[in-house]
C-alpha cells in the first residue's frame, strides 16, 4: 500500500466536505513524506514539505516523534533541506510541546557543538511540558557542571517562560453573537450524535449549533477583523450539562484563535458569555484554552415597589433588559478595569473572569502551561538551592478564625499541595489537590489521548490511586466507527495504566458499564477527589467533579487538579416518605422545593451539594448524586452513617473482585491495591480511629435547604416544557410537576429505564410490577415501546442469579446479544420490551434515539432539546424524566397514569425508600 497516494485520495474526498487536509499523526506517513523531501527530483515533494512542516499533530504522537528526530538532523547538518534551515527547525522544534521534541533540544543543548548548544538553549528555556526524564537529564548534567544545563535552570528559576511572554490586551474588542436563548447545553456545541468525529477537530467544527449560524459568525468575523466573536447563552447560562472540551474546541475554532501557525485546527482564547454566566465544569474547559467567560446579567428580574419580584400567570418572574446584547453589538472588554463597556458607557463589573489566577491563564494560553510551568521552577529551584522567586500570583488563602469546616472544606484542606503548612483554609482559597480517581469516558476518550499526547504524557502519574477507561458510551451499537476508534482508544489507555473496559488482547468480555457507575465502585475513601470525563462524574463517596477531557489529561499525568474551594449547601430531609414514592421523586422533589424556597433562585449553581442522606447507601444514593449535575451544582458529597459507609464500602470491594477475576487488573495491581484502600478505610471505622467523614457543626454555609418529604404526595416529573412562551424556561431542568398535572391523558410513544440514574433496585422494580401487571391482567400487553438498558454487567448478573433477569426475559421482545452487538441504530420501535446491552443508550443521545417527534418517559438525566429526541417540523420532541414505575406504567398505558392508576400499580412492590437519619451528621 501506498501510504502518501492514500491520503492524497483521502484529501481529494475531504474536499468534498469543505474540509483541509486531516492532521498526520502517524508515523508511516510521515516516513515516506521525510523520504520525499530528502528526494529534491521527487513530484510530492513541495507538498510533502508544507505537511511536515504545517501538518503534523506535536507532542508524543508517532509522527511527532519522527519530526523530531528529523529536525534534530537539520539543526546538526547530517540532513540538509533547503526550506528548512537550522534556525526554522529550532523554531519549529519550539512549537511541538514537548515528548521527543524535549528530548531532542536536550540533546542538542547538552551537545557538543556550543553554538547549537547556545541556540538549543534558547529554545528550552519557553519549553514548560518536562516529565521526570527530562528534568533528571538536567539535573545530572548539572551537577557534572555543564554551563549550558545551569543557565537553562537559572531561566527556569526564574520562570522565563512565563515572564517573557505578552502580557494580555488592556482592551478586547468583541462582537456579540446570540447563540442561543435560555441556558445553552454543549449538545448545541457539540452534539452527543457527533461524538465520533471529536478526535478530528475541523470535522467536528462542523456541528457547531448550525450551518447557518456557523456562516453567521465567520460573516461578524469577516467585517470585524479587529475584533473577537463573543458567543452569548442570552437569558440563560452558557455550557450547562456537560464538560466537553469538543464543544470548547469547537467555539474556538470558530471566533478564536491560532494557537501555533505550524499546528493546523487548534484554537485557544474563545470568549463565551451569558446572562447568568458560565457553568462551572464548562468555565473550567474555557480556563484550560485561555479563553474569557462573562456573567453578564444583561436581564434581571422586575421588582416592584416593595423590592419583591413581579411574576408572570406561570408565577416566574418578569424579566427585564438591563442592557441590549443583541447579535452584531460591539463591545469592549477592559481587563485592567476589569469593566465592560458599549462605548464609553460602563456596562458591568467582570472582575470574576479576570482574577490573577485567570489572568495567568489567558496570557500563557491556557491553564496547562500555568500548572507545569509552576512545577518546573519548584524544580529548578530546589535544584539549584535557592527559594523559589514569587512570579505567579499568590494562591488566594482564606481562613476565618473559629469557623468549622464543611466537607468539601475538609477533603481539600486533606488533599490540598503547596499551601502555608499548618494553615485551614475555607472557601475561595485556591488550591492544588492531589486526585485519586481519574475516569475517561469512550467519547471523549480520544480527545483526552491528545490532550496526553500533546502535553507529551507517557505513563499515568504514580499518586493516582486507580483510573478507568470506559466503553459506556459507544455500548448500544458496535458499528464501523466504533470499530474503529475505541480499539485503538482503549490499546492507548491500557498502555497508558488505566484499567479498560475493553482488552486491547482481547482476553477478557468486553465491560460496558456505565462509567459513574465503575466510578463509584471503585472510589473506595469517601474522603477521595476524583475528576471525570463526564457532567456526571458524581459520587456518592468523595467528592467528584465532572471535567473536560484535557483537564481528565492532566489528572492523569500529574496526578493534582486546581480549583477554588467552592462553597457548599447544605441539604437535610425532615418527613416521612408515603410507602407509594421512590426515592427519585425524593431528588426532583428537593429541585422544586429548593426553588420555591428561595424565590426562583437556584442556590445549587456552581456549589457544592452537600447532601446528608445517611442511610442510603452509595448505589441508591447516587440516585441524588448524580442528578445534581442537572440542578448546576459543581458538584456534591453524600454525608453517610457509618454503618452505612462500611455497607457501600463492601458493595465496592466485592465488585472490584469482580473486575480482578475477570482479568481485568493490570500490571501494577490498581484494582488490587483499591480493596487494599477500602480494607483500611473500613478498619477505620470500626475501630473508631477515623469515623465516616462529617462536616463540622459550627461550618458556614451559602444557604441550607430542608427538604419536607411530607409535602411529596405524588410522583415528581422533570418537564422540558417545550412549549413555554419564553424561550428561556424550555429544557432547563427546573420545571417540577407532579403526576397529576398531565391528568393521565398525555401520550407516551417511548418509555427508557436507564442510564447511571438507576441502581439494581430500579430492575427488581421493573420485573416485580411486569409480574404483578401479568397476574392481575392475564398477560402484559405494551401500549408504547420500553426500552430497558441496565447500567452495569455485574446488575444484570446478580438479576440473573436472583431469577429476575427470566422475568423480564418472559416479557422483552429482544435481548441484546454480546457476541452479536448491533451493528446500527435503531430506527423504529414496535410495542414491547427491548432488553439492552449495559450502557448509557437513548440518554447519550450519539447512538439510539427515540423516533423523532416523540414523547419520551425516561429515568435519565438528559432533557435537552435533540438528545434522546430530536423535532420534527409538526412537534417538538420531549424527554420527560421519572422515576422507574412511572416509565413502565407510562408504557403499559400509552400514557401518563392517574395517581390512582399508579397507587395501584405499585401497590406491595419494594419502592427505593428512604428515611432520614436519626443521627447527629456533624463532627
């Protein structure tokens, strides 16, 4: 096979789709492209230039190592290439990040030739991605007494590489671009239907909002060259639902800009901004390109002559313009005021965007080169034996005299790198923590390779207690595309020391869990942090956050995170649950309330959910956990009984076995050595040395919300309302309504039990009312098809092994087969019961989908307009969310029940019930 007329081939097709040559990662293409231009008779060989030169993906890819080694041969004169002297290939050693391309300036630098040396040097000294060998090197040719290593760590000490860089514009120019109305979900920026091209940057630009918007923005950019696209969530927030750096990427592609002229479809510096601001896990993915995320409160609610809100029949309040955003508006952002402005009128304070911290990110073009630029002057310094030189702004350290600690509080004072020894620190104190889970998800697995690859990471840091790549999200259809990315995804990760769900060997079955549910297992100290690739990275052990999948890249290869301490809430139960609810009425009954009790405020956005559940043990409290994500919280903590904590704790250790008896353990015994954790953690607490983690009586906290389950009388349904006159109240998650609202006369088309929102519990619900319906009817007769997608193997094992699994067998019209996978979508649906493969299925949104137009009834997390239902031009697609026997009942009737029709369905059926604690929660 010719490699080069393969991808002259390919470029030709992508043509054809507007699109540019796609980047050369591998290292058999870029072997014959470097034969081609060493041949100056060759036809390709001006082309074979221009894609080595601006065409190959940096940092530890194959084909970047190979550049590397080539250009070392050019700077040293053992290769001559015209176009590319020795000084351009220096210059274009600078730009690839790090991996081979560090390896070569050291061995240039470390040289003989003390010119090239000189030059080498130079080049170092902006270089920040050095791992453990690189700085070994230098550190020995330092004590040997090289010249050239002490003047590269005197730079380092310095922090050169960051001091010489421009400082940021006092004045940005942008131009505004409405892209949306109400809260903006990065399914608009990047949809869940398109995850199989993330990992190709320019195709996968393709899916921002629209075309027609796409052609918008590159218009406003065309007429306003001096001036960057600010993209707007107008009366809404912008980036809520998920953390996905693809819908980041994609944002820049589109409005902002070049990171490296030799590194094609990478963008930094997009501006993003909303009426009420940023979502934490979105702002973060923004941090991490450099770019600039605005609250702009550019609409407020009407107040009357009292001071309280004027509200609207739908009892929301009146909003009103403050000041107009309307697309094509320039605007100015000051950065040394830290003020907005439309002309000479002050329009805002932006001070939150522009912190000294978010500052050092813009000017270093991202939050990556902060954190190892940071640690590479720690280096140099102790290296040299001389303190460290203040360069970087202070960490913000907040502590108030005789004020407890709530539990967030107390896991990052535990977990916190770097801070004044001795010093408590409460909320608002920045801070980098040690992380000990780490999960990549399938979909934005490959984009968290490259994140690895470009900051040129090998091996997962050894301070991470157990990391896990899942296979969740491609679990429903096995088709060409997967075929073709999750291998290799999962052959880099397993390489790279996580446990995969898939054996790039192919010895053990292939485990599509859904990855918060693995998460959970395997998080084994609820005193742990763990990041995730994924919104709903949410345990209900430790604290999690879900993050973009270069932050995920970071956690791995560092083994740290920074961020803020957030503040918390604090969410306690009072009541008696009614023996006919389930616990997930229970979670969107503490939305609704929340809401009502603080005027239509939601206290929740951007916090930490402490919730002190303590009897529910960690599967059945992630019910709560996980829906957090959808009430904005930055996260959550799930204060547990101790006996409670042991019991979850087991649950965790016999699953972990588990995976160990599969094959699953590596070669470094992470699975092993995570009972090993939980068996100390659970001696803990039975000796009484260390109870389950409590937050102090005397912690403070932004609010406190009781929750009253005696006002829960009927089943609680998260509406999208997609036909509320303002725009901005549709698909937000916080419509609540109960069952009887819909008057058991609003039609089901499709019912879908799944998703990380159920637990074992949800299954043996299912098969006890299919049971019952079976008995009292005669037989089970679906009026709406069901589609049931349980989220772990070792669920359905255990279903199985209980006869549960049979009865539901008896009823499904189709059980999924894993030695035949699907090999494409469901298009159409018949009546009756579809037995799934374990996964996330219809709430991923990327593989199966409801039938356009459909009315859904799910227990999943997703909402939002297009995910597990797209429109039709006749009538919006919906996704109503509930609890499990509202979906089967929904589906039996072809409709929404009476609460008489659900009384008596569940009547004598083992509900998830919860009760609060009688204990005292609090240390």
């Amino acid at each position: 096979m010719n490699t080069y007329k393969d991808y002259i081939q390919e470029i030709e097709e992508r043509k054809g789709q507007g699109l540019h040559p796609k980047p050369i990662d591998g290292a058999e293409m870029l072997s014959e492209i470097i034969t081609q231009i060493k041949n100056v008779n060759n036809g390709y060989r001006a082309d074979s230039l221009n894609f080595f030169i601006y065409n190959v993906v940096p940092g530890t890819t194959p084909a970047a190592n190979l550049k590397a080694k080539f250009l070392k041969e050019i700077v040293l004169g053992e290769s001559v290439v015209t176009e590319i002297t020795p000084a351009f290939g220096l210059e274009l050693l600078s730009h690839m990040k790090g991996g081979t391309s560090v390896e070569v300036l050291l061995d240039l630098a470390l040289g003989t030739d003390v010119a090239i040396a000189k030059d080498a040097a130079a080049v170092l000294k902006t270089q920040v991605f050095l791992y453990e060998a690189d700085t070994a090197r230098l550190e020995a040719a330092f004590k040997s007494g090289n010249e050239i290593a002490k003047d590269i760590l005197e730079s380092y000490a310095k922090a050169e590489f960051f001091t010489k860089l421009p400082e940021i514009a006092e004045e940005i120019k942008v131009v505004t671009f409405i892209a949306g109305e109400g809260d903006i979900s990065t399914d608009l920026l990047s949809p869940g239907n398109q995850a199989h091209s993330r990992s190709d940057r320019e195709l996968h630009g393709k899916c921002l909002i629209s075309p027609e918007a796409q052609a918008e923005i590159k218009a406003l950019a065309e007429a306003n060259p001096d001036k960057s696209v600010m993209l707007i969530a107008e009366k809404g927030t912008m980036g809520v639902g998920s953390s996905r750096m693809s819908g980041v990427n994609n944002v820049a592609l589109w409005s902002g800009k070049q990171a490296s002229p030799y590194v094609p479809f990478i963008n930094i510096a997009p501006i993003v901004a909303g009426t009420n601001g940023i979502s934490p896990i979105f702002l973060t993915t923004v941090d991490v390109t450099g770019g600039i995320g605005l609250d702009l409160k550019n609409w407020v609610k009407k107040l009357d002559e009292n001071g309280n809100p004027v509200r609207n029949e739908s009892g929301d309040p009146i909003l009103e313009e403050v000041y107009s955003v309307a697309t094509g508006t320039v605007l100015t952002i000051n950065t040394k005021t830290k003020k907005l402005y439309n002309g000479d009128k002050e329009l805002i304070d932006i001070s939150k965007a522009f912190t000294p911290q978010k500052i050092e990110f813009i000017k270093a073009g991202g939050s990556y080169a902060i954190v190892f630029g940071k640690k590479l002057q720690t280096f140099a310094s102790k290296t040299l034996g001389i303190n460290i030189v203040p360069v970087y702004a202070p960490s913000k350290e907040v502590s108030v005299e005789g004020q407890g600690l709530t539990a967030v509080e107390k896991i990052f004072n535990k977990n916190a790198v770097g801070t004044t020894p001795g010093k408590v620190l409460h909320a608002g104190s920045d801070v980098r923590v040690t992380v000990n889970i780490v999960g990549s998800q399938d979909t934005t697995g490959l984009m968290t390779s490259q994140e690895l690859e470009s900051m040129a990471a090998t091996v997962i840091s050894p301070i991470v207690d157990g990391a896990y790549q899942s296979g969740c999200h491609t679990a429903s259809v096995w088709d060409n595309k997967s075929k073709a990315n999750i291998p290799r995804l999962m052959k880099f990760m397993n390489d790279f020391g996580l446990i995969t769900a898939r054996d790039p060997k192919g010895v053990y079955h292939a485990m599509t869990d859904v990855i918060h549910k693995v998460l959970n297992d395997i998080t084994v100290n609820e005193w742990a942090i763990i990041i995730g690739g994924d919104s709903h990275t949410r345990m209900s052990k430790g604290v999690a956050f879900g993050a973009d999948s270069g932050t995920v890249a970071l956690a791995l290869a560092t083994g740290e995170a920074s961020m803020p301490i957030p503040e918390s809430v604090k969410v306690t139960f009072k009541g008696d649950m009614k023996s006919y609810m389930d616990f997930r009425d229970v979670v969107h009954a503490t939305q609704s309330q929340m809401l009502k009790t603080f005027g239509g405020e939601n206290v929740f956005q951007g916090r930490i959910i402490e919730v002190h559940l303590g009897t529910l043990n960690a599967d059945q409290a992630f019910t709560f956990t996980d829906w957090t994500a959808e009430m904005k919280a930055k996260a959550s903590i799930c204060i547990s009984e101790d006996n409670t904590l042991i019991e979850s704790l087991e649950i965790a250790k016999g699953r972990i076995q588990i995976m160990i008896d599969k094959g699953m353990d590596n070669k470094n015994q992470v699975l092993k050595g995570l009972i090993a954790i939980a068996d100390k953690r659970i001696a803990e607490i039975i000796s009484g040395e260390k109870p389950a983690l409590r937050p102090d009586a005397n912690a403070k906290y932004y609010a406190e919300v009781v929750v009253d389950l005696d006002q829960i009388a009927e089943p609680m349904i998260a509406d999208p309302d997609v036909n509320n006159a303002d725009v901005s109240k549709r698909y937000t998650h916080d419509t609540i309504r109960p069952l009887s609202f819909y008057g058991g006369v609003k039609k089901v088309d499709l019912g879908f039990i799944g998703s990380c929102m159920v637990h074992k519990g949800d299954m043996k619900i299912l098969a006890q009312m299919l049971k019952n319906i079976d008995e009292q009817e005669g037989k089970v007769e679906f009026k709406a098809p069901l589609v049931v997608a349980p989220p772990t193997y070792n669920i359905v094992d255990e279903l199985k092994a209980e006869g549960d699994w049979e009865i539901l067998q008896k009823y499904s019209g189709f059980e999924f087969d894993d030695n035949v996978p699907k090999a494409a979508a469901r298009t159409a649906y018949e009546n009756m019961l579809y037995l799934e493969r374990p996964g996330c299925n219809l709430c991923m949104g990327n593989q199966e989908k409801a039938a356009k137009g459909d009315t859904v009834m799910a227990t999943s997390t997703r909402l939002f307009q297009g995910r597990v239902v797209e429109d039709t031009d006749e009538k919006k697609g919906e996704s109503l969310l509930s609890s499990t026997p509202v979906v089967v009942l929904s589906t039996i009737l072809g409709r929404t029940p009476t609460i008489d029709e659900y009384k008596m369905a569940v009547e004598g059926i083992n509900l998830t019930k919860f009760a609060p604690s009688h204990k005292l929660l609090v240390k």
